[in-house]
C-alpha cells in the first residue's frame, strides 16, 4: 500500500501539472490560498492554460470514486494535517529595488510548520538563491512545528522547470534535478518524482548544488540574450540588421543562435538578481550577471525611442499620434503577465504623448486593467489610423495579422519578434 500522501502548495503554472500528475498516482491535495482559484480548479477549468484537463478529470475522478489515490483541493489548512508530503511551489518574486521577496515562501513554510508531523518531507520547488532552503525555510519550519530538522522531519530540493505555453517539453518530458536533507531522504524523494516522470532526474549531491543549478539555467539564458540585444543596440547605429548578422555568423558550427528580445516573465527577469543577492551577502559583487541585467532592462525604452525616429521620419506628428501594440504578456501563446517588459515599451510611449492601444488575444482583460490600468481592445479596428505599428509579442494569432494594411495607410512597422514579413517592416530588433 502507497503510505505517501502529498499536498502541493500552490496551484499555479507549477504546483497545477504537479498535483495532477502525481494525483494519478498517489493521494494528492492540490492547496492554494486563493478561494476563487480552487473553486476555478474543482469547475475543471485552468485560466493559466497550462493544465492537462483531461489529466485533471482522471485525476479527481479517481478520489471521487474513493480509490484511495486522486487529486482534491482546498484552501484551508488544516485539510493539510493528513498529508506526510508537502511539495512548495510558490511564486519567488523581486521586490521594487531587484532584491529577492522571499514573503510567498517563508509564509507558506510557516503555515506547513503548523502542521507538520514526525516523518514528514518538505520539498521546495520554488526557485531560490543557494542555501536559501536550509538557512531561511529550516528555521521557520522549526519555529512552527517545534520539531527538529534532519531528525523529525526532513527537506528536499526539486526546482520547477515549467515553461508556460510549451507543449512539448512538459512536467512529464524533460529531466528534473533532486535533492534531499540526507542521503535517504534523497532517495525518497528521487524515487517519487521518477514515479510520475518519462525521462528520469538528475540527482543532485546536496540541495545547494540543486539550487545553484536552478538559478544558473535561467542567469546563462539572461546573459546570453544579454549580448544579442547589446549587439542589437550597436548594429542599429551601424545601419544592419541584426538577425542578418545572426544568420551569417550562424553559418559557423559552433555559433549559437541566440536572439535580441524583451526579457521578461516570472523566472529569466528574475532570477539572476537571486544569485547576485547571496554573492553579495558573501562579499563579492557580480559585474557580469547585473550588466547583463541592465541591458536587458534597457531594450523596451529603445524600442520606444527607435519607434518614434521612424515616425518623425515619415513625417509623422508625435503629439496625439495614435500607435497600436500587439501583445501585453510577456511571451508568445500564454496568458501569463508577470513582470511582462511590454509595459515598459507602453510607459515610454505614453511619456511622448501619444495615444497607445493594445490588443492581446491572450491576455485576460480584467487582470491587465487591474494590474497596469489598461484596457484591452477587444479587437483592432482597421479603419483607425495608425501611425505606428508594434509587434511585440509573437502571438499566433499575429501571424494572420494584416500588417500591410496599416503599412499601406502610413504606419511605420517595428517588428520585436522576427516574425512580420521583411518587406513590410520598418524596423526589427
């Protein structure tokens, strides 16, 4: 008889495709403080889409028809002082000054320590700085629950590498990296994860090796998008093309093709100031990591600025000019918002005194007023006149877009995502 019994903590872009998949399997609490997202999730729906639905169906059918295995929810928690399994997958955000905000995290510990129990297992998904797990989490726990770590009960270190709006490489496809407080432990929670997965895990030596792996994977793409877009920035002075460049240098073996391109979102924006924070707390600071970083940060403000010299030139008249932007989130294909650097190109325009519209198919309309004061069209019309075109995000429904219409009516056409046809675009990062 299976004697674990889990409860994830939080029902996100993470925690959601974890309680499934493991509700398949095992008795599975799928727990979020949010009320309205748990009764979202007990209609079978999912705003993230990023649920397999049908997998939630067979999932909480099989603890409706008491199997002994299956998902419920809940946002109360004491429904949690039946479980032994606690996986943390709660959000790891930046506060306004780049420093980590471990609030979400130390608040859900605090709540687990109230009920846990001797023998339990706390695994943290969540994407953290090395050492975060036992030097800032540990503690909390202990404080709550009164028990002592490695003794009573124990950690691991799973850290999530969900990539909202991809189908392909999934919970269940890609390789996942474990850790655990000790060699045993370890293994418990290596063999737990390799129950619900197709390509194995990768086992970490110790949960700060885990950690460290989690905040590298994300840093290398920052920095590596870092130079692409501060080659971005020097080829449009010398007067080229940059994916022209690209293509050329790709032509050789061992070039990767990294892209210039707003950085944004709940991880690559992210994560790198976490690991530039525990290098500073150790004495050293990072020059590498952060210049990375604040190219990144700059690109939204010059395609803004890029914008409006194309519209002086076709001697177009900036005050109360009228400029659409399409797409809001902060990725193709996916309804996600977090720390979306679209917003940043709309701040600057607006700085100039023009009138911004914005489209966005994906995007939830009342999430986007209540979080930057936008509202959405509900769909372009192509009778107004435009004297800027903007596509920021490559959203499929934008492949079909008539940009040649507006093109045809006097709008200058910046291209952020390499996807517009060439001979209609103005400009293309």
């Amino acid at each position: 008889m299976n004697t674990k019994k889990i409860a994830v903590i939080g029902q996100g872009y993470v925690g959601l495709p974890l309680a499934i998949e493991f509700g398949k399997k095992y008795r599975t609490l799928g727990f979020d403080i949010n009320a309205s997202r748990i009764a979202e999730l007990e209609r079978g729906e999912d705003h993230t889409k990023e649920a397999d639905l049908v997998g939630m169906k067979e999932a909480t059918d099989l603890y409706k028809n008491n199997t002994g295995i299956g998902l419920s929810f809940a946002c109360y928690p004491e429904k949690l002082k039946d479980f032994n399994v606690f996986i943390v997958s709660v959000p790891t955000p930046i506060d306004e000054f780049n420093n980590p905000d471990l609030t979400p995290l130390l608040k859900a510990s605090a709540m687990l320590g109230g009920v846990l129990k001797k023998g339990d297992i706390v695994i943290y998904e969540s994407t953290v700085y090395p050492g975060c797990t036992e030097e800032d989490c540990v503690p909390v726990l202990e404080k709550f629950s009164g028990l002592k770590f490695n003794e009573d009960f124990f950690c691991g270190y799973s850290p999530e590498r969900i990539n909202p709006g991809d189908k392909v490489n999934t919970l269940t496809t890609i390789k996942k990296i474990t850790s655990g407080s000790t060699p045993e432990i370890a293994d418990v929670v290596d063999a737990l994860y390799n129950s619900i997965l197709k390509n194995g895990t990768h086992r970490a030596p110790n949960m700060k090796v885990a950690e460290a792996a989690k905040v590298i994977e994300n840093t290398q793409r920052d920095i590596n998008i870092s130079f692409m877009n501060e080659l971005a920035l020097i080829f449009d002075r010398v007067g080229i093309d940059t994916n022209d460049v690209i293509e050329a240098a790709g032509s050789k073996w061992n070039f990767l093709k990294y892209r210039p391109g707003l950085v944004g979102g709940h991880c690559i924006s992210v994560d790198p100031y976490y690991l530039a924070h525990k290098a500073n707390a150790l004495g050293y600071h990072p020059q590498v990591i952060l210049s990375g970083r604040r190219v990144n940060n700059s690109i939204a403000n010059f395609i803004a600025q890029k914008t409006m010299k194309l519209m002086i030139q076709a001697d177009h008249k900036i005050k109360n000019a009228n400029i659409l932007l399409l797409g809001i989130t902060f990725k193709e294909d996916c309804p996600d918002m977090r720390n979306s650097k679209v917003i940043d190109i709309y701040n600057e325009l607006k700085d100039f005194g023009v009138n911004v519209d914005v489209y966005d198919p994906w995007a939830n309309p009342e999430e986007v007023k209540e979080e930057f004061g936008i509202e959405l069209l509900q769909k372009v019309n192509k009778g107004k006149h435009y004297q800027a075109v903007i596509a920021a995000v490559s959203h499929k429904e934008f492949f079909d877009f008539d940009f040649a219409h507006f093109k045809e009516n006097g709008a200058v056409i910046f291209d952020v995502k390499n996807f517009v046809p060439r001979d209609i675009v103005d400009a293309r990062l």
